[in-house]
C-alpha cells in the first residue's frame, strides 16, 4: 500500500498526475496480474511505442511502475511492473499528536525478537543469504538472527519488547504498530490464506486473514541475488489500539482497548506476532524487515500521548 498525505503535496501531485490519464491507467491495469515489456504494452494499446516509453516514465517517476532492463535479442529491453496494489491519500492535515513532542517512535530490526516458537518451513535471510541450516528452528536463537532481513515460519510466534520511553504524567492515546507482511506459501501464491494474529501485552488483539503469498514481481528492496520463484513483498499493515477499541489500517477488528493492555510508563510493552495452532488458515507468515519487501522499514512503534 502506497500512502500518501495532503502535507506531501510534490509526491501527491505526482500521483494524481500519474493516474490522470486514461493510457496511464490502462497500462496499469494491464500490469494487474502480469508483467510486460515497453513493445507488448504498446502492441495490446495500439499505441506507438514512443507513447507508451512516455507515459511509464511517468508512472515510474510517480512509484506506481517500477521497470527492470533485461537483456533481448537485439539490446535490452526495459519489463514493467506494478508497484502497488492500494494507494491511500490523506486528506486531512496533520493533528497534534503529530506533533514530535506527543509522538514517541521506534524502529525494531525484525531480527531483534526477544522469544520465538516456531514451525518448519521456517528461516532466516539477512543481506548475505539464508542462516544454516535451513528449515531448522533452532537457528531462531542463532546470535546472526538480529542481521536478519526477511523472517519465514509456517506456524508459532514471534515476540518483541519495546521500552516505554515517555515522560511519567504522559496521557496515553494511542499505541500502533506498523510491518511488511504476509502468508507463507511453497514458492510463493497469491491465493493462499493466513490467519495472522496480534497479542499486545499477551492480550489478543485481532486476527487478518492476509490472502496470499506474494511473488509475481520483485520486491523494490530486494537484494539482486534472491531468486524470483520466491516470496518477494508483502503488504504493510498498521495495528492500533486506542480508548475505544483496536483497528487494523482504521478498520475497527475488536473491542481491546489501551485498558486492557497495561501500558506502563518506563517498561517494556510486549507485540507478538503469529499463527495460532487452531487458526482457521495456517497459512505461514512472512516479516520483512528494511533490506527486503516493498517498504524500507523494520517494525515501527509509535505512542501517541497528551
């Protein structure tokens, strides 16, 4: 998901203008479920190739296409792929609580877990390949496990610890927590459901059934030497809980407020992530962290106080 605010108005405006065009949102719509090079979108619009290297640019410049060169027979040729699949436009300016003061933020490297319970497939990949051996729960506890980039487990948890670092008369509004992820399929299918769970502060939060496992393009961030048959990206999502319930991306999932989970001012606050043994889908679970996927980021807390 590409979000994007009303107080970023150079990278609005290029959005907007980028989905202005009926050929720019055909192209796009041809890149739904497959990728194409420059001559074969221009082939299936009955457009000059030259029309069509133009306007990818601009889709390119905007973050919608994302393009690779790829050696053809005569040259190279440049191949086409979607970047998102949801863009999210904010329109509403920004309140107090983004204000620094009343915002406390960290980013936790995925590799940083404080306890796991795992299941095969399972592993572990940082910016130097996979840790051995592969398929091997035990290397969940490996001292590299904190290089760790991309995160793979079929079943079991993850869990983190994030200090509370907020001034003590703080009036806690809200806690978030934002990740890249997705289910966890042999290779990689977009049609295979997982049921990920939340706790916070061993406190369930809620479930979301993420519908696949995503390969059909590389990821952004991806290192050249990850094989394409592979997972590739994942979705971010956004978990919050306020005083009057717990959303997923603003989508209200349950009635868990800020009371039930006990946020203590200078400890430690507890996320776990996973797959629960009796879930409907055990579909896997796939964490990015900032060297792999679509979004340069690990795991983001923000406390949002008065």
């Amino acid at each position: 998901m590409l979000k994007l605010s009303i107080e970023e108005p150079e990278a609005l405006t290029q959005v907007c203008h980028a989905l202005s065009s009926d050929i720019r949102i055909n192209i796009v719509r041809l890149l739904n479920d497959r990728k194409l090079n420059i001559v074969d979108i221009a082939k299936v619009l009955n457009l000059p190739v030259s029309t069509v290297a133009s306007n990818v640019r601009v889709l390119e410049k905007a973050g919608i296409v994302i393009t690779e060169v790829q050696s053809a027979k005569r040259g190279t040729m440049k191949i086409c792929s979607r970047n998102f699949e949801v863009i999210q436009l904010n329109l509403n300016k920004s309140n107090k609580h983004r204000h620094p003061k009343n915002c406390y933020e960290l980013e936790m490297p995925i590799g940083h877990y404080t306890d796991c319970h795992v299941s095969p497939t399972c592993g572990l990949l940082n910016s130097n390949g996979s840790l051995n051996p592969a398929e091997e729960p035990s290397v969940f506890y490996h001292p590299q496990r904190v290089t760790a980039g991309l995160i793979w487990f079929r079943k079991g948890y993850l869990e983190y610890k994030f200090p509370v670092l907020i001034p003590a008369n703080a009036n806690i509004q809200s806690v978030q927590f934002s990740m890249e992820i997705c289910s966890e399929a042999p290779g990689y299918d977009h049609d295979w459901p997982s049921d990920i769970t939340v706790w916070i502060n061993n406190k369930e939060i809620g479930t979301w059934t993420c519908p696949g496992d995503f390969g059909d393009r590389r990821g952004r961030l991806n290192p050249s030497w990850l094989f394409d048959n592979h997972t590739q990206y994942g979705l971010l999502k956004n978990w919050k809980v306020d005083r009057s319930g717990s959303y997923l991306d603003d989508v209200k999932i349950s009635d868990v407020t800020l009371d039930d989970i006990n946020i203590k001012i200078k400890q430690s606050i507890s996320l776990k992530i996973g797959i629960k043994p009796n879930a409907v889908n055990i579909g896997g679970l796939n964490l990015f962290g900032s060297q792999f996927g679509d979004h340069k980021q690990d795991i983001i807390m923000r406390i949002l106080y008065e």
